[in-house]
C-alpha cells in the first residue's frame, strides 16, 4: 500500500484472508452492479431487500449449520442491534472486561444491568450467575479479542450458561474465516452452539457488513425489533455478491490453503518477535500479535518510526486499550509473503537498536 507517496508493508489491516483485492470477489461485486444497481433503495422491511441479500443470508446459514442468518450493514449495528432488542431493563447482562466497543455499547442501549467479569474468568461468570437474579441472563464475550489475539473459553461459558439457564452470545468478528473447520470459526473450534452467533463480513471475507445466525425465531425477532436493522437502507447488493463469493473461496481448498499460509506466517512472525526479546505466545492462535509498548506517546513514536522504514503497523493506544497498554498491533494476512514479515522483524531490529523497546 502507499502512505503519504512511499510504499509499505501493512501490518494493519483485518484482511486475514487477503480477499478483499481477490479477483472473483471483485468480480461478483461488478456483475452484482450490473444486475442490480448500486442501492439497495431502502430498508429491509420496505423494498431493499433483494435477491443478493437472502441468498447470502442463506449460505451463511448453511455454513454455520445453523436455521437462519439475518444481514446488518456492520459489526457495531449487529452488536448494539442484537443487544439492545434481547435485553431490557429486567434483564442481567455479564460482560467480558475485555469486550469490543459495540459490545459495551450494546449492553449500554439495552438498559440492562450489566456486571462486567474479569477477562475470560469463567469462575467468575458462575460466581456472578449464581448470585445475581433478573428476568433473563445473557454472557457476552468476544471469540477473538481484536487487542490482544486470545481465544474466549466459549466452550467452559455454554457449560456455565447451560447450567445457571443463560443465553450466551458470542461475537465472531476475528474468528469467523480464519479460525475452526472450514473457517467457520471459535464456536466450531470448541464445538459449541452460541443461542446469538455474530460474525463479520469486514475482516476474513473482505467485504462490508456483518450477520446474526441462529434460530428462525431469534433472526425474525431482530429483523422486527433491533432498530439498527430496520431503520438502516440496506447494504449495497454488490456488498453481499462480494461476500457470497468470498465465501465460496474460503470453504474451498484454496481457503485451506490461504489458512495454512496465514498460519505459518504467523508463527515466523511470533518466532522472530521472541528473537527481538519482545513477549508473544510460543503458539499464537491468531494473526494478531500485540507489541506492548505501554506508554501511549513512545507506542506511536515506535509506529511512525517503523513507516520511516516503510512498515505501516498502527500505535494502539487508550481508549482503544486500557492505560499502560499501549501497543504495536501486528496483523496478519495471506496476501503477506515471509519476506514482508522479515521486513518487519528487520525494522524493529532497527527499533530495538535505538531503545524503543526499553522499559
């Protein structure tokens, strides 16, 4: 990519598959163009939903293995959309201290008691179950957390829902295409059915939008009830041609492949951080692989000065990360070759020479 005129190597983009340039993924974003137009024209409920919408709707069903899928214009309106049309102010929410923004959001517009849980601490969750009372409980947690790239105990939470009569929701936005059989995921990996599965159509699949899938019951709720669906003009039909296709590719051979590359990325790029003397996980599970800096102004003097050496990873820093953490997030992709991530590694060297890394 190009920055200010100089090309670099992104270290920053949620495009873990590299499909967001893929040829057939373009390619059914123009056709979509051609047959339907460019808007959507209106709201679901109205006339703006089209033939690539429930199309999408129902291969994302069939690749969950789930009744149904419903489509939101992004992540955050999926979130504050499920949130605020689930739980009310009778209800108890119990959410991960670690959560996305849109998470907290949610609980927020839901006007739900919310008791925020240590990160992933599922003694904790039960703790919090067995002695708080409401009409309806629901756990809330990432799969992924886009910060940090830990995995969520989703399978130890159903366990503690199933046994203190809780909803769990889950949000796959960094899980969904990269992670589990198939790219289906954290829930899969764990072998886990969440009542409200949220995934993304922005990261993995490199399109726009996101989706709810689960029971019929639950997505006709929300297709009635949670105001950022029925109140948002619909997605742009060249935006769910573009996922469909990218779904396509992802549940095909050449999606193992790309995994498997992402994969073996990942663990060059983690190999190399531990040679520098920076903490990360001996296995890292994700292509999200955080650089703790700590203090704010020296992580975004580290980022500025790693695009001097034409390595573009973003400085992560409050609120986006509690204080003291402030980072280097590196992300990962297919479209990456090992030669772009030992230009990394080779510009941090250069970093770690001139003392950004002291403490």
């Amino acid at each position: 990519m190009e920055v200010d005129g100089d090309r670099v190597v992104s270290f920053s983009s949620n495009d873990y598959l590299g499909l967001a340039g893929a040829g057939v993924v373009v390619e059914a974003a123009e056709r979509a163009l051609g047959e339907e137009g460019f808007g959507a024209g209106a709201s679901r409920l109205i006339v703006g939903s089209l033939q690539s919408h429930r199309r999408l709707e129902e291969r994302l069903a069939a690749f969950h293995e789930r009744p149904a899928a419903l489509l939101f214009n992004s992540g955050y309106q999926a979130n504050v959309g499920v949130l605020s049309a689930l739980a009310g102010p009778e209800d108890v929410i119990f959410s991960d201290a670690l959560n996305h923004a849109s998470l907290i959001d949610g609980c927020r517009l839901s006007r739900a008691r919310v008791e925020v849980y240590g990160h992933c601490d599922v003694a904790a969750v039960a703790r919090k179950l067995e002695s708080s009372r409401g009409r309806r409980r629901f756990v809330v947690t990432d799969a992924v957390f886009s910060m940090d790239g830990d995995i969520a105990p989703v399978a130890d939470l159903r366990a503690v829902c199933d046994r203190y009569d809780a909803v769990l929701i889950v949000d796959e936005a960094h899980g969904v295409g990269v992670l589990g059989p198939a790219g289906r995921g954290v829930c899969a990996a764990q072998h886990v059915l969440a009542d409200v599965h949220v995934g993304t159509l922005g990261k993995a699949f490199g399109a726009f939008g996101a989706y709810v899938v689960g029971s019929r019951e639950l997505t006709t709720l929300l297709m009635n009830k949670a105001r950022s669906f029925v109140f948002s003009t619909a997605l742009p039909p060249s935006v769910p041609a573009a996922a469909e296709a990218a779904l396509s590719l992802l549940r095909s051979p050449e999606g193992d492949a790309r995994r498997s590359k992402l994969a073996a990325l990942t663990l060059r790029l983690a190999a190399g951080l531990r040679a520098l003397g920076l903490p990360t996980p001996p296995a890292p599970q994700t292509p999200i692989l955080p650089v703790i800096l700590g203090d704010a102004a020296r992580a975004m003097a580290a980022s500025q000065r790693l695009l001097e050496l034409h390595v573009f990873v973003q400085g992560i820093r409050p609120p986006t990360v509690p204080a003291g953490t402030s980072r280097l997030r590196f992300s990962l992709s297919a479209a990456h070759e090992p030669a772009h991530v030992d230009q990394a590694l080779d510009a941090l060297a250069t970093l770690a020479a001139e003392d950004f890394f002291k403490r």
